[in-house]
C-alpha cells in the first residue's frame, strides 16, 4: 500500500535532522532549523513536499499540545492573577498596533480598510515560537513571561472578532452585532466548563485514571481531554490553540499536571517541528532575494515599533523597567495566527499577492530573529538600562535564574526522595525533623492524594521522565535517593540522573547484593541492598544485647558495607572483644538534660548524690561539643548536658524521667 503522505513525512523528517543537527554544532536553536527545512523542501524551494496541507493539519497539532503543556504549567489562580495585563496589557498592545500600523500604510497610498487590515496582522505576535523559546528557557513562569503570554492570550482571543469583521471591511453586509453577541455567550458557557471541570470533574477522573497504573490508560484521558476542549472551543467560535490552553488549565488543577506534562512532551516537539516547518514552506524564497535589502529595512522597522508599543502597554501597568523591556522584546514579531488571518484579507481581496509574499517574508524573519532577541532579551535590557547583567535592577522581579520561584524551583541544595514507600517516608519524616528541604516523587496516586493532604511536598510523576526531574529542580539538588522496589526502573531513573548531573549524591535501594555492582556502574554512589541491611540489623541488634563494644560492631558493619557486603558470602573472623557474660548487668545510657527543675540544674554532682538516690554513676559530660571526662564531685550540670550514666535499666529510667 503507497502512502504519499509518509513519503512526504520521511523528507520532512530527513531534512528537519541534518539541519538541525547542523545548526546545534553552532549551539543555534532548532526553531530556525525547522523554518530553514521548510523553506528548502516547501513550494518554493525545491518542491519536494506536495502534501503541504496534510503537513499544515499536523502543524496544527502541534500548535494544540503546545498551548495545552503550557496551559498546564499554570494554573487558574496564577492566570487570575495576570487577568489585568491580559485585558489592559493586550487591548493596549493591540490597539496602539493597529493604529500605528494602519495610519502608516494609509500615507503609502491605499485604502482605510486595507490599512486596518494590515494593522491587525502586524498587531498578532507569535504565541507558538515565543512560548516554546521561554520554556526552552525555564523562563516560561518569569514576571516578563507572565506579561507575555497575558498578552498573547488576549491576541488569540482578539483574531476572532478580527476575522468577523473583515467581510464587513471588504464592503459585505454582515450582522456583525449578532454573530458577536453569539460569540460572547459562547465564550461564557466555554469558561464556566473549564473552570467546573477544573475544580470538580478532572482532579477526580485523573485520580481514578491514575489508581489503575496505566501509563497507556493515563496517557489517552490526556490526550482526548486536549482535544476534547480544543474542538469545544472550536466549535463556539474561538481558536483551537485558545481551547487547548484551557484544557490544559483543567489539568493543572489536578496533582497529576507534572506526570501529564512528562508524557505529553514527546508529542509536543514532534508536532511543533511539523508547525515550524510548514510556515517555512510559506516563504517565496525568489521573491524574498529579490527584495531583501527592503524586507530587512521593514523588518527593522517593525521590531522597533512593536518593541516600543508592548513595552508601553507594559509599563502603564507600573511593572519594573527590565520587566518591561524584556516583554516588548520578546513580542516583536509577526505570528503564525496572522498567517490564517492573511487567507482571509486575500479572500476579500483587502490583500494583494504581493503584499502578502512582503507580509510573510518579514513575518518569517522576525520569526527566525526571535529565539535569538528572547535568549540575549537580559543582556539587552541591561544594556539599554545601563545596568550591568551582574548587578541587575533593584527590585526587579526576576530571580537570576530566570524562574519565578514556585514550591519546587526555589528549592535549592535539597534532598530528592524517589518513592514513598516504608523507606521513602521515614526518609521523608528524618528530613522534615531535621529541617533538610525534600521533594517526593512518587506514582501511586492514593498516596499523592494522602500525603499532599498532610502538606507533604510531593509530587506525581515518573522519575524516569526528563521533564519530572525539571521539576523538582534536579540540577540544583544535594542528594536524591531512589527507594523504588523496581530494579528495571531504578536503573533507568540513574541514567536519567546522571544526564543532568554528575556531582549530585545519589543513593538507592536495591532488593538483592547481586544488583548492587551493576547499580554501581551506573553511577550510583551508595548501594543499599534490603537482604543484607536486614541481617546488618539484626546482628546489630543482637550484639549489642550482649554488649559487644559499639566501635567493634561498627567496625564490623562499615567493613561489611566498604566491601559490598562481601563478608557475607566468605568466611568472616569476628573483631577482638570483651566476652559478653563478663559486664552483663553493666549499662551505659546518654541522656540530655532537658529538665527546668531547679532540683537538678545548677547542682554539684556531690549535692545531687545520684548514687545514692538513683543508683546510678556520671561516668562524663559533654557541653557544648567538649567532653568533660575527668569529672569531679564540684562540677554542677547545666541545661543541654549530654550526660553519659551508668547503672542498672529501671535506675536510669527513673532518672530519665525526671530530666527529659
């Protein structure tokens, strides 16, 4: 059977690796890659693809999981809390755009309504590169990220009514008043969906989903609610990439965002390179060499205007100068949502070809120029400010990595605890005690929902997911350690730990000492095998019940683990010691005075006579990190003493008691 489609998909592929691989020697991103492929093999390069819209419908795609990843690394409430740059920030934006845009090609010598026409496709900036350079960037949380996409936001809601009232421009009698009104009630109904859904419905379907262990089960409710909201929308009138956005704020309501994320992000970039492909393949590439010096001019000039423009639209807001530098210059260019927009100014003829082929070269070249502006968009802003990158601004809300500081990307210097099972909680419990910041990841769903509830931070999600370390802020952890019962799983959790870092301390447990070599050689730097730990215990216990010396058992223990547990399977010869029969009613306790009573505090040891109301000896006393060994009947005890006490085990409990 001859597929045409897959023979245009493997061209597409092919190109897509050798540009990019081409391009990433010179550390340039992959986004340009993809529009260079697209120029190459599209229409107007070599000719090479002919399927070019099913390769669009796939662009699509892309576009959605895109929208919909990001949309879940949000949530309501954070967007709430941007809703004023969303109305303010964008209607500003847009408007000021249009008006600049429109009065400057009227004085070029055409018509109003070509003029305003142009003013709406300059006006819309491209959600689809700029958000994917942001997460790219780990920025995609950062205040000027949040202004952002506040504002791109309102341009996807804005094209719409855009694209309404181009039959009206181009002199067709529409009810326009009526198909708004429509549009409006749609778009209320479309958000009381989402946000019932948010709190209500999807927490518990994706709970139960994630009950069953089913990555195949967990992966095909995320995708279907993707597309399910996405067609919604569609169908009220709105955009499909509008409603993937949405759904993925309906996810990120739920613990199970991050694991969703994980999974859906190999699909995302497959999709997306499809999107940036098929806009290269837009470009005309004869006419863009034949009028290159004048598109480069015009380019120049739009990166300028709308810079300036979002940058105004920011600082009405009162946010801080780099802030709004930073966002205005990662809104210069021209978006993929004015392309849709230009088919329809073409349709009703208030766009010539050849206007469009100057519209679309200047478009792919801003979009080619904007992964470059974002990445060096700090270095820029400080040199506009006068200010070194170093130093920075005061009081500007940017951390220096770039991030807003969520609950888990502040975390620094911490533990990564890696199942929460009995040895991953008691882990859990000895940090919590000792003020160790920890983060828990772990795949059973009814014990995320418990602990959360308890206020525990953990996470759902797959460690062996690249994106489940990102968000436990892997590359800045102390220690992480992988108490998982799953051999197979382990092992390729390691792999994807030490991809991201080869000074973290990483510890497993594993069940066997036959899988401690091979854990070993992936990088793990201490094996903890159960069997052995198990009988560690054990003879631990038990020789210190016939009070074996403490220094030999744990010589005898840190031999055992030094060597990987290799005495164990030889012939061992035991360390020198007391015979246990010799001392066996002599007992040896430490106790701290943690006592207020005036009766034991400040009190020489001769006045306190411990012999002879307890039946016990000080036999040291440790103050403040000194040992006191000599220690005579004058000496009085104080608060916080490490008190080392002998006698028999109802003496010293009756002792205890009394000072604990």
């Amino acid at each position: 059977m001859h597929l045409p489609l897959l023979h245009d998909i493997l061209i597409l592929l092919g190109f897509s690796v050798a540009i990019v691989f081409i391009l990433q020697k010179f550390k340039l991103p992959s986004i340009i890659g993809f529009l260079i492929t697209g120029v190459v093999i599209g229409p107007y390069g070599f000719s090479l693809v002919n399927a070019v819209e099913q390769v669009e419908i796939l662009s699509e795609i892309g576009v959605i999981l895109l929208l919909f990843v990001i949309g879940m690394e949000l949530s309501i409430k954070q967007l709430m809390s941007i809703k004023k740059t969303v109305f303010i920030g964008g209607s500003l934006q847009v408007g000021i755009t249009i008006a600049v845009a429109s009065v400057v090609y009227y004085f070029m010598g055409n018509s109003w309504n070509e003029s305003v026409f142009i003013g709406f496709l300059f006006s819309l900036s491209s959600t689809a590169i700029v958000l994917k350079t942001l997460q790219d960037k780990q920025q995609i949380t950062a205040p000027h990220a949040r202004n952002v996409l506040a504002i791109l936001i309102f341009q996807d809601l804005i094209v719409v009514p855009m694209m309404l009232v181009v039959p009206m421009m181009a002199g067709e009698s529409e009810n326009l008043g009526l198909s708004i009104l429509s549009l409006f009630i749609k778009s209320i109904i479309v958000l009381a969906i989402t946000i019932v859904s948010a709190r209500y419905i999807v927490p518990r379907l994706m709970h139960a989903v994630a009950k069953t262990n089913s990555k195949e089960l967990f992966l095909l409710v995320t995708i279907t609610l993707c597309f399910a909201v996405a067609w919604l929308t569609s169908e009220a009138g709105l955009s499909l990439a509008l409603g993937a956005f949405m759904a993925g704020l309906i996810v990120s309501e739920s613990e199970y965002s991050h694991q969703a994320t994980s999974i859906i992000l190999p699909f995302r970039e497959l999709f997306t390179s499809f999107f940036f492909v098929s806009v290269g393949m837009l470009l005309d590439l004869q006419f863009f060499i034949n009028h290159v010096l004048l598109i480069l001019l015009f380019v120049v000039v739009v990166f300028f205007v709308k810079t300036t423009i979002a940058a105004i639209a920011v600082m009405v807001l009162k946010y801080p100068t780099r802030t709004v530098l930073m966002t205005g210059l990662a809104l210069f260019q021209v978006g993929e949502f004015a392309f849709i927009l230009s088919k329809v100014g073409l349709e009703y003829n208030l766009l010539t070809a050849e206007t469009n082929q100057y519209f679309l070269s200047i478009s792919i070249l801003s979009m080619i120029l904007t992964p470059f502006v974002i990445i060096y968009s700090e270095l820029i802003a400080d040199r506009l400010m006068g200010v070194s990158k170093k130093i920075g601004l005061k009081g500007e809300l940017i951390p220096k990595n770039g991030k807003e500081e969520t609950s888990t990307t502040k975390l620094e210097n911490h533990l990564i605890i890696i199942g929460y099972g009995v040895n991953g909680s008691n882990l859990a419990k000895a940090a919590s005690v000792s003020n160790i910041p920890y983060v828990v990841i772990e795949m059973n769903a009814e014990i995320v929902k418990k602990e959360k509830a308890k206020g525990v931070p953990i996470i759902f999600g797959d460690a062996t997911q690249n994106h489940i370390l990102e968000t436990v802020n892997l590359s800045n952890a102390r220690v992480a350690v992988i108490a998982i019962s799953d051999n197979m799983a382990t092992q390729r959790i390691i792999k994807n730990i030490r991809s991201y870092s080869d000074s973290l301390y990483l510890v497993v447990r594993t069940k066997y000492v036959k899988e401690t070599s091979e854990i070993i050689a992936l990088g793990a730097d201490e094996v903890i095998p159960e069997e052995f730990e198990t009988s560690v215990q054990i003879f631990t216990n038990v020789l210190q019940n016939f009070l074996v010396p403490e220094d030999d058992i744990d010589l005898f223990v840190q031999k055992i683990r030094s060597d990987n547990y290799q005495l164990f399977k030889g012939e061992l010869k035991r360390p020198k010691t007391f015979r246990a029969s010799e001392l066996a009613d002599f007992n040896i306790t430490c106790l701290r005075m943690n006592t207020d009573s005036n009766k034991f505090l400040g009190k020489s040891l001769r006045e306190l006579n411990l012999r002879a109301e307890f039946g016990i000896n000080v036999l040291g006393i440790k103050r403040k990190d000194e040992m006191l060994e000599s220690v005579q009947p004058t000496e009085k005890l104080k608060q916080g003493d490490l008190i080392y006490v002998q006698g028999n085990q109802n003496s010293i409990e009756r002792f205890h008691k009394l000072v604990k």
